[in-house]
C-alpha cells in the first residue's frame, strides 16, 4: 500500500508562484511513474504532468515552460513548480503514484491540494 499526501496549495495572484509537494509513504519501492492531474470546476481531471522513475518528463501543452515536475527518491517526494500561474490554472491538484509488485498494477492518489489564481 502507498499513501500520498499533498501539500502547498495556496491562493496566489496570476503572474506568481507556487511549490506543490507530495509526500509518500508505505510500499514506496513498488512506486514507479508519477504525476500530477488538476480538475477545474466543471471539467474533468487532466494530466499535468507525469515523471518516471529515472526521471524522464512530460508535460501537458498548457503548462509547458512553466511547471517543472520533480522527484527526490530518497526523500520519497513529488514536487510540482509552478511558475507564472495564470487563472486558467485555478484547480484541485493532486498526486498520483503508479506501483507493480510482481504482477500486480495499482494506481493511488492524494487527498488533493486545492490552487486559487486570481486575476
């Protein structure tokens, strides 16, 4: 089993920034790609941006040049920098962590970390 939990969530005015992190715990060798998804009022819950285990990237088209997504192995940490946020960012972000042991595949998530980007 894998528990995450995210934090750094806040209310910050467009053009600022913010530090999403994400805590895991348990089975955290089992713990293979993970990422961040947001969901906007409205909308459904969409890929940010995902970060293997070796540290390979990507991003979704939205936040390209502008979120850095990050992993400490040893500290068992998610980070997600965002830079000059926008309104459009304004979400629920949360921390998902994909795990194998042997042959089984599970998929966990964080509680969500909630993003207000005024105007």
């Amino acid at each position: 089993q894998v528990q995450l939990v995210e934090s750094g969530g806040g209310l910050v005015q467009a053009g600022g920034s913010l530090r999403l992190s994400c805590a895991a715990s348990g089975s955290i060798s089992s713990i293979n790609d993970m990422g961040w998804y947001r969901q906007a009022p409205g909308k459904q819950r969409e890929l940010v941006a995902v970060i293997t285990r070796d540290g390979s990237t990507n991003f979704a088209d939205s936040v390209k040049g502008r979120f850095t997504i990050s992993r400490d192995n040893a500290k068992n940490t998610l980070y997600l920098q965002m830079n000059s946020l926008k309104p459009e960012d304004t979400a629920v972000y949360y921390c998902n962590a994909q795990s194998r042991v042997l042959l089984t595949k599970k998929s966990y998530w964080g509680q969500g970390t909630e993003v207000t980007v005024s105007s």
